[in-house]
C-alpha cells in the first residue's frame, strides 16, 4: 500500500471560518464545474471531512482535520 500524501496548510483563520470556507469552496466547485467535478461523499464529523471527487475520469478520497 502507498503512504498516504500529507499536506499542511499554516492559516490564521479560526476553525469555525476555516470550515465554513471548505464548505463553501466544494459547494462552489462541484456547481461551478460539474461537468468535470463531483464531490461523491462529504462527511462532517466536527472539524474532520472525509471525501471522495472525481475529475476527468479519476477518483481521489483522503481526509481533511481543520486545527
């Protein structure tokens, strides 16, 4: 099995605008480019998201903790 890609993004927003900011960014791009992307599962559980999209033909999943 490959290891898994860990990114981390520094911000000083705080966690509720953080969240409400990936909220409102999956939500404008599965509208605005829906003919490319779609957002197949999106799982809130507190400030954690699982996720699953598919682009073009490709499906990635990971999981995102806001902190």
């Amino acid at each position: 099995m490959s290891k898994p890609l860990i990114v981390s993004i520094p911000h000083r927003l705080g966690k509720d605008e953080a969240v409400r900011r990936l909220k409102s960014g999956l939500a404008s791009a599965q509208s605005s480019y829906s003919h490319l992307f779609a957002v197949q599962e999106e799982i809130w559980t507190g400030d954690h998201l699982q996720f699953r999209v598919s682009a073009l033909g490709q499906v990635a999943s990971g999981t995102i903790d806001v902190l």
